[in-house]
RNA sequence: GGCUGAGUAGCAAAGAGGUUAUGCUGCGGUUUGCAAAACCGCCUAGCCCGGUUCGAUUCCGGGCUCAGCCUCCA
C-alpha cells in the first residue's frame, strides 16, 4: 500500500487515486533562459522515479511537466543577448531535453508551454475577475485578491496575519493588499505581449500551471509536485486561482522535494552557487548522477560533493559486477528482497532502504555464482535488473559500464583483448613474471585485470 | 520575528520501543601462482537536558545547532 508524504497535511497518507488504476500528476517545470542545473536535475528524477515506480505497480500515469517559456527573466536575457524571447527558449528547451536524455529520465506525457495556453490563462482570469477575486490596478495589471481566498494559506501552514508579521514584502500601492498577486502583466515598451481584455500584457507566473494543470488533467486531480521552494507562494497561489475559480478541490497530494545543496547551502541560480547538469556530466556518469540522488529520500536535503559522486560510482561498481557475465533467467515471484523494495518504495519513495534491497540481492548473487548455483545465479540476476530498471538504475550495457569508451590516447578495447590473451598464453606456461608485467603495465594505463577461473575480464579504472 | 524540516558512526544515509540497515572507506581472514573481484568477520553511532517505560537513538517536553520558505527560484 502506497503511502506518501502530503505537503498539505505534513503526514503520510496512504494514496488513493481519485480514479482507480488511473493516476493524474502535474509537476511544475522549468522557466527556460539557461542550462538546467543539479537542482533541476533533482526534480527531474525524483519525479522520474514516482513516474516509473506508479507504471511498475500498474497504473495509467498521466504525467504532465510544464515549461515557463515566457517571464521577467527570460525577456530580460533576452535582451542582453539582442535575441528574441522565442530563440532564446527554443534553445534552452532543446538543451532541457537533451539533459533528460542523458540523465535518463523519462519524457512526461505532456510539457505543455505557457504561451500556447494564453487563451485558457485568459479565461481563468476572467472568471475570477466575474467572481469577484481578481481586479485590475491602475497600473493595468490584474491582480488576485488573497484576502478574498479563505483558505490562503493552507499549503504552506501559515495565515496572512503570520505573513503580514513577516514584514518583508516590498509595498506597491498599485495593490489593494501587499500579498496579492499579479495575474496579467502589462507589456513595456518592446516587451512580447498578448492581447487581452485588460490591454497587451503577459500572463503571471502563477496562473499558467493553474490554467494548463486544469486543461489537462481537469479540475481535480491526484498529484501535484515540485521543488521545495515551490510551496510558498507558487503553490499556495495555484491553488488560491483553481479552487476560487473551479469550486472544487485542486490536487490531493502534494509532493515537494528537498534541495541540492553546496557546502550546507542551497544551490540555485539567484546564489550563483550551482553546476550546470552538463558541467557534472562531464566529469561524472549520468548513473552515478542519478544514484548520487537516489541514495537520500526525496524530501531530504542533498549535499553537493565529488566525494559523493565517487562513492556513487564505487557502489555501482558492485551492483554492475554482480551482474557482470550473467545469463538471466526468469526472475522469481514474491521474493523477500523485492517485498523489501516494494515496501521501502511504498514508504514515501524511500529509495536508499529500496537501494539496500538491491544490495542485499547483490551480495546473494555472489555467493550463487560462487558456489556454481547457476540457477539461482541467472534468476537472482533477473530480479536484481527488474528493481534496478524500475528506478532507472542499470539500464545501460554491463560491459560498457566497465569498459566504456575508449577516449584518444588511451588503448582500444581490441588492444587490451589482445594483451590479455598473450598474458593468459604466459599463464597457461606459468611464465608468472611475464603474466605480471603485462598486468602491471595494463594498470598503469588504467586496466584493471579480475581473473575468474580460465577466464580474465577487465575494466578501466 | 512567523512558518517548515533536520541533527545517526571516517563519509553518505535508512528503518525499527528490545533482535546485522545498506553503500563507500579502513583493518583482519578465506580464496587466488601472486593480485583483483568475491565471500566471512571487525572497527568507528545516534546534539544536550529532563520525562514516560522493565528497556529509547526511536515516544513526549525543553534547550542548542543547522537548513529552507516568508522576494525570482526546482
């Protein structure tokens, strides 16, 4: 039974979907005027894993992740750039998909964009005008009235009269109350715009996830997720907009997960404080990347270190020679370790107990080879891969993760295939210092040499 | 100041009112021609002060420290 943490309740609830077998989950995405960071990365497989473990226990998900493609900071690199705000997105969304790729994270159902719902953010705001709720400045803008939302503030645990004690928003007298926000910008001079019935403007940031959530997956729905920092005010301002405008409840669950942080400090773009997905991707494995965030629960904060990154690579070091040379066979039903997986994923995606659950099969596996039970060797080996590919763990090809690719300079797979056959020859001669040498000058170019019975694999090290 | 979370061994990170978390690292052993990998074992724990309990790292109360939100942010 699927429990998960509810943002709006602060308890672990068990999960029921309002349809049975039918799972409906908005994520809030990205506004797109750079390269997306670990941050990022973060959402994007934390929310991978909720998407792929729903799928693996049968669901129907549909799962939708927008795109902020137009706001105040697009528009303002745009032009510092001289480019058009279009360009700059494109290229921005194109390198957004391309991080996914190589991180392995799922595409969502649908990414829907902020400027190809225009006329559904157009009619939510009308109708809150009609009810009452919204109001326009005279600044032109359109602003929503918190205090006329009796819920404000349910979400993120606090009331207006707590935030009024915080004292720290700026005042513009353009608004009725400090903590109302904007729905419908007015457009400065050589700003994009679109035409509305309050004049040429841009929509707010919070009422487009409010406008596509509900074109979508409808006025109710089961799961609605997002970075921590989402919560307040983003979060607090969708549901303000749905319920005021729709009548019924907005989303059942909502799920925030916890930041990527530099030296005990959260990264972000505002701190400067942050490593492009790309930047890491370099030095490191998108698997080690993945596993990095896998090995602490989602809610929980992440500390940013090579160190970490290392470890990561080091544990999948052990899952993947677990696997190494393995003939699957057909992977048991019911067993312990995946009781223990499903349970610990059932618990609020807790990955690092399901991770455990891996290694402890791990670790049986082993021991079946060791003691030649191919049966229970190729059966453990299946389910191992089964769990693993569930949360987008050892998907890629064994060998390769060991070998992978030959970069210049270094020797060719082929090469070393070659000198590990002329060091078996010496074996099979018991020409032992020739064996060595030959080990000991592959080491030094990065070649680590595992005999197993009359056979050598290796690796790069 | 208001609202949330968190404090676990060298590092990272979980569960559970009493019974080995797990991974990486380190140490000892088995194995190996020698290694490596693997297997077995071991070393490092539970911020502080009270309380409840036969028993608390786990529950309750109070401190302290850290992080996040309250302003764009995943």
């Amino acid at each position: 039974m699927l429990k998960i943490y509810n943002s709006l309740t602060n308890k672990k609830e068990t999960f029921t979907p309002i349809k049975a077998n039918k799972i409906r989950m908005y994520v809030c995405g990205m506004t797109v005027y750079d390269y997306c960071h670990l941050g990022h990365a973060r959402v994007m497989i934390a929310f991978d894993v909720v998407y792929r473990y729903l799928i693996s226990q049968g669901y129907d998900v549909n799962y939708v992740r927008n795109i902020t493609d137009i706001d105040d900071k697009i528009i303002q690199r745009a032009n510092e750039n001289g480019e058009n705000f279009q360009a700059l997105t494109e290229r921005f969304i194109d390198a957004m998909h391309e991080d996914e790729r190589a991180l392995g994270v799922k595409p969502p159902s649908a990414e829907p964009k902020a400027t190809d719902n225009i006329e559904e953010i157009i009619n939510m705001i009308t109708t809150l005008i009609d009810k009452g709720i919204a109001y326009q400045g005279d600044s032109g803008d359109v602003y929503y009235a918190v205090a006329k939302f009796a819920d404000y503030g349910k979400l993120s645990g606090r009331n207006l009269d707590d935030l009024r004690a915080g004292d720290r928003v700026a005042v513009n007298t353009d608004k009725n109350d400090p903590f109302d926000f904007v729905l419908w910008k007015m457009a400065k001079e050589n700003e994009p715009y679109w035409e509305s019935p309050w004049g040429k403007g841009r929509p707010g940031w919070h009422i487009e996830c409010s406008a596509m959530a509900t074109k979508i997956l409808g006025n109710h729905f089961d799961i609605h997720g997002g970075g921590h920092d989402l919560q307040f005010p983003h979060h607090e301002n969708e549901i303000a907009q749905s319920e005021a405008c729709t009548g019924e409840h907005f989303a059942n669950y909502w799920m925030h997960n916890g930041f990527i942080r530099i030296d005990e400090e959260k990264m972000s773009k505002s701190l400067g404080n942050f490593f492009t997905i790309r930047e890491v991707l370099e030095k490191y494995k998108a698997e080690e990347i993945r596993y990095f965030m896998l090995t602490s629960q989602y809610r929980s904060p992440l500390n940013y270190s090579t160190e970490q990154l290392d470890a990561a690579g080091a544990s999948l070091d052990r899952l993947y020679t677990a696997m190494r040379g393995l003939k699957l066979g057909t992977a048991p039903k019911n067993s312990s370790y995946e009781t223990h997986f499903i349970n610990a994923m059932n618990d609020d995606f807790n990955t690092p107990e399901a991770l455990s659950a891996l290694f402890d099969l791990a670790r049986d596996i082993n021991i079946a080879r060791d003691s030649k039970d191919h049966k229970k060797t190729s059966e453990l080996g299946a389910l191992l891969l089964e769990l693993a590919n569930g949360i987008g763990l050892l998907e890629g090809d064994i060998e390769a993760w060991f070998k992978g690719v030959n970069t210049e300079g270094e020797l060719s797979n082929g090469a070393v295939d070659a000198l590990v056959q002329q060091r078996l020859n010496a074996k099979t001669d018991k020409d032992w210092s020739l064996a060595d040498k030959i080990r000991d000058d592959l080491q030094e170019q990065g070649i680590s040499l595992e005999d197993s019975g009359a056979e050598t694999i290796w690796r790069r090290t």
